[in-house]
RNA sequence: UCCUCAGUAGCUCAGUUGGUUAGAGCAUCUGACUGUUAAUCAGAGGGUCCCUGGUUCAAGUCCAGGCUGGGGAGCCA
C-alpha cells in the first residue's frame, strides 16, 4: 500500500483550484479508454470529477496501469484542474501522475441497473453509487437541519432510554431482549420519557432509534428507523400544529438551499418540495371522512373520481405500452437495422417492461382503494390507502386533527369542543406518502389518565412514575414524533423506506 | 396471518402451443479506436432453468406441494 499524504484536496474544493497542479485520492467510479487516452470518473465521497490521462503525458508503463484499472479501484492522483462545462461539476483533471492504493476485484454492482433484492445484499457497496450518496447527504442535511431549528428554539436534546421496562402504549408487537435476565422490550416511542423530560427542562427532543416488531412488509416500513420526539410544557394542539408547520418548512428548505446538485442526481421535481412555503391545510378528522369518502370535493377534486381517473389513465398507459412494445420488437426484426438502434430498442423495451409491471400493480390495488374509500367506516383509523386517496387532493402536507378517541393512544387529551375526540394530529405527506408525523396534545388530568390506562388494560404499576407527572406540577403540554427516513422518503421521492437508511433492518434482512 | 406477483449465466432479462445443442445485453478476458459521458466495434469463455414429486415418447414450459423474494392488507412514524 503506498504511504499517506496530508497533502490533498477534496473534490468539492476544487473550484478554488483552477489551474492549479492538485493531489485527489479516491475511488474509480468508471472508466473509459480510446487510443492513447482513459477517462477515469473519480469519486471521493465530497463529489464526482472526470479524470483524463494521456499516455504522451503520464508515460507508457501509468498508462498501462490506467487502463487496466478495475472499478472501484483506490487510486492518488496528481493533476491540472481544468475548467469543462461539459463535465459535472464543471471541471476536469489532467493527470500527470497516478498511484494504486489496491486495484479492486471484479465490482459486484455494474453499470447496469439491478434487483432491489440484489442491492440490499450488496448494500454495503451500494452505499458507493451516486443516487445512495446523493440520498445519505441529504439525509446529513434533515438530521443537522432538525437539531438547527430545535436548538435556535430553545429546545434542549435529551434522549429516552432504549430499554425499556414494559410495552409502554399496549399497541405494538415489541423486540423482547434479556436485560440481566429480567425481559427488557426495544422501545417504540420515547414520548412518555420525552413528557418527564419537558417538565424538567420546558422543551426538549429527543433524537434516537426506534424499534417495532410487527411483520409489516410494505414500502413505507422498517423494524429500526429514527425518530425525533419533541415534547413542550405549556402548549396545547394549535400551537404544536403551528410548530410542526414551521419545523417542517426549515428542513425542506435547508435541503433547497443545501443539496442542489443531490436533488438534481435523484431527478426530483424541486416544485413539488417548493410548496412548504404555503400554509398547510388543517382538517379535521370528520372532514378528512367526508373527503375520504370523495362526500366532499377539495378544490374542485373529488377523491373517488380521481382515482378512477388514476385507474383509467392507467389502463391505458399498460395498452399504450404493449403497443409500442410490440412495435420496437417489430422493428428489431426489421433487415438492415444498425447494432446501436438494436441495442437502443431494446434497452426501451425493458424499461418499457419494468413501468408495466409498475402500473400493473396500481392497477391491481386501485380498486381495492377505491372500495376502501367508499366503505370507510366513521371511527376508524385511516389506512395507508386512505392517507394516499387523501393527499393526493392537496399538494402540501396536510394536518388532520381530533381524532376518535378510541384509535388513539392512552394519554391523548379529549377535546373540550368535540366529545369523543382526541387532540391528536397526523402530518400527512403529499404524492402519496402519507404520515410523517403524529403528535398531540397530552391528558393533564390524573384520574382521566388512570381510567384511560384501566380501560386500555394496561400494568398500573408500570405508569406510576409517569402519573408522577400529573401530581407534581401538572400542565398543558404536546409533543410529536417525527419519523426520519419517512420525511427523507418524500423529500428524495424515493420508492421504498430502505433507501433512506444506510443499513435497513426489516423482516428477513440482518445483513449485512 | 391473508391476498397478489415473481424465481433461467456474476447482473438485468427473453424463451411462442410441451419438441433438436436454452438465448441477448451488461460484466470478465483478447484485440481495435486520441474526447469518451451506462462510450463504441470484433471475438472468446461462462448454466443445479429455486427445490421435491407427478403427467408425457419428450418439461425451463403443464400439474401438486414446498422454499425464497417483491408488492399490498392489518399495524404504524
């Protein structure tokens, strides 16, 4: 291995470098090569530079090297930083020197797309290619934008424990561990941590892993993602909305203003995100029913009809398709057609293949969404169908408030001004996400609390400390849980929960 | 747990009504090309057709059971 250097640059600097001879120590992401000529793509984790070689410049035996290099060899180069507005970036090296730190074995990950299952087997290396970067670094960006608001609020980070004595709301299936033999359960909310905390310090967030055991095998799912939970003495369920509405709006814009060229790798429509800036609409649970149930229209949007719109446009895209299927096959078969055109056909009908295989999905679960829509039952919680019917009408985030008491947890306060109804809310992202957040306002009153806990059929003993809360210094107070790889999701418009976490654990997946 | 889709070369996939020796692109190796952007071009090597059993003169293809994975329902952030 050849010795190290402190003396190098990283790409991201190299604007300040123009013209200048420079030293980059990387990874080969791609290369090409003609007569006399390799065209190394580096990558070096702050960004991506084409790099040229000539063989009159670096010498015969270097360009051997050059171009025998494998990808994702780790390689140092010496070089002239040149200004191409072709390239990314807008520059180019011309190499005057190279040294190999190993020349890699044959890459798992080709240039050529690949299975998610594959991917996920390979995540380790996956991690490497330009759309999981692009995705980690804005996922860098969300985390430090989450502390920057908490923190210019007076917010003070401090972190519920992860063990944890009892299954705390009674709902969810909980990972059991040994704790010194005494069984111990992951935990799956630091909220009722977060309330003892608030009474401690006024505000606080909490920032750490949560873990849930159900066998949940949908995009939208992981068995460990993170959390944030803010918890704040003296609010109630107005003023969390209208927290929850500014700490959303800051993380998408730290994103706008910090990962341009990220968004850009992830082919994002940057207006879809642009939209924060307009208030979010606040619903009631009844009139999010009635809009569910396509009862109501929203801005000349009736969600029934919309979807079978959806179902109809889709049908005829699967048609559309088979068509111009059938027509590149066609046409591959026609005599006298050249390599490059085959080649091109047939690289469109494949992906022509993968988008049927989509919409033939949608086309299997529209209906059933339509029929869950209509046959909703009031009272019930909304499934991730409904969430999707719902925010589709609308193009920001909504906030759906007061909910039915009964699907909601223990400690939810009642609404003075709608009997049966909880001060909860759930954060529903638009295009189809659905919930990103779900907070409230939490019970103050401890006989309410210690019926609630008796009618849920919870340990009593277990809550003791908590109702502490409520005999010494009892006060209003809300918080919320923010799901991080759920806002990363909806931020990058990826297709799956898994690409928003470096490692993903989910049903069936430990390694690597 | 239920519904649904899939499993063929290292990877992504094709394989017609069951019919001779199972194909393509990428990757790998050899060669050509001084400006490539998933470079291109010529050639070569590469197979437990998920497993078990059944039907048949004949199974990658049909049938039954199982395994693994994707998506959805439930539950949730």
């Amino acid at each position: 291995m050849i010795p190290v250097t402190k003396d190098f640059i990283r790409i991201q600097e190299l604007s300040q470098y123009e013209g200048k001879e420079v030293t980059l120590q990387g990874w080969v992401q791609n290369r090409r090569d003609s007569k006399g000529i390799v065209f190394l793509i580096l990558r070096d984790g702050s960004g991506f530079l084409q790099c040229v070689a000539l063989q009159e410049k670096i010498g015969d035996t270097a360009f051997e090297e050059a171009k025998r290099l494998s990808l994702e060899s780790s390689i140092r180069l010496k070089g002239l930083v040149k200004k191409d507005e072709k390239q990314i970036g807008g520059f180019e090296l011309e190499v005057n020197s190279l040294e190999i730190f190993e020349n890699a074995e044959e890459y798992p990950i080709g240039k050529k797309e690949h299975g998610v299952d594959f991917l996920m087997d390979h995540r380790h290396l996956w991690l490497r290619s330009k759309r999981q970067w692009a995705i980690m670094r804005i996922r860098n960006t969300v985390i430090f934008a989450i502390h920057e608001f908490f923190q210019q609020n007076g917010f003070v980070e401090m972190d519920a424990p992860i063990f944890t004595g009892n299954a705390c709301e009674g709902t969810s299936t909980l990972f059991e561990t040994d704790f010194f033999e005494e069984p111990a359960y992951l935990s799956q909310s630091g909220q009722l941590y977060g309330e003892a905390m608030a009474m401690a310090m006024g505000k606080i967030y909490t920032f750490g892993p949560t873990f849930r055991a159900e066998k949940s095998k949908t995009r939208r799912h992981l068995s460990e993602f993170w959390m944030i939970e803010p918890e704040m003495a003296f609010y109630d369920l107005d003023m969390t909305m209208d927290v929850i509405e500014e700490f959303i709006r800051f993380v998408v814009q730290r994103v706008l203003d910090k990962n341009k060229f990220e968004l850009e790798v992830l082919e994002r429509d940057v207006t879809k995100l642009e939209v924060v800036t307009q208030k979010f609409p606040r619903i009631s649970y009844h009139d999010a029913v009635a809009m569910i149930k396509g009862e109501k229209d929203v801005n000349g949007k009736n969600s029934i009809l919309t979807l079978q719109d959806d179902l109809i446009q889709t049908q005829e895209r699967i048609l559309a398709i088979g068509k111009e299927i059938e027509e590149r096959e066609l046409a591959i078969k026609t005599p006298g057609m050249k390599k490059g055109q085959i080649t091109f056909n047939e690289e469109k009908i494949r992906q022509l293949k993968v988008e049927v295989k989509d919409l033939e999905e949608a086309e299997r679960n529209i209906p059933q969404w339509i029929a869950s829509a209509q046959n909703f039952v009031y009272g019930n919680d909304f499934g991730g169908s409904d969430e999707t019917v719902l925010t589709r009408l609308f193009e920001t985030p909504i906030m759906v408030y007061n909910w039915p008491k009964a699907i909601k947890a223990f400690y939810m306060k009642e609404a003075d001004d709608a009997p049966g109804f909880v001060r909860g809310v759930d954060v529903l992202a638009p295009e189809g996400y659905g919930e990103i957040v779900g907070g409230g306002q939490r019970e103050t009153d401890i006989q309410i609390l210690i019926d609630a806990i008796h009618h849920h059929e919870l340990p009593m003993e277990a809550f003791e400390w908590y109702l502490d809360l409520r005999r010494f210094g009892s006060v209003p107070h809300s918080g919320f849980g923010l799901g991080l790889e759920r806002i990363i999701c909806w931020v990058c418009k990826l297709p799956h929960v898994r690409e928003a976490i470096p490692f993903p654990r989910m049903m069936g997946r430990l390694l690597p």
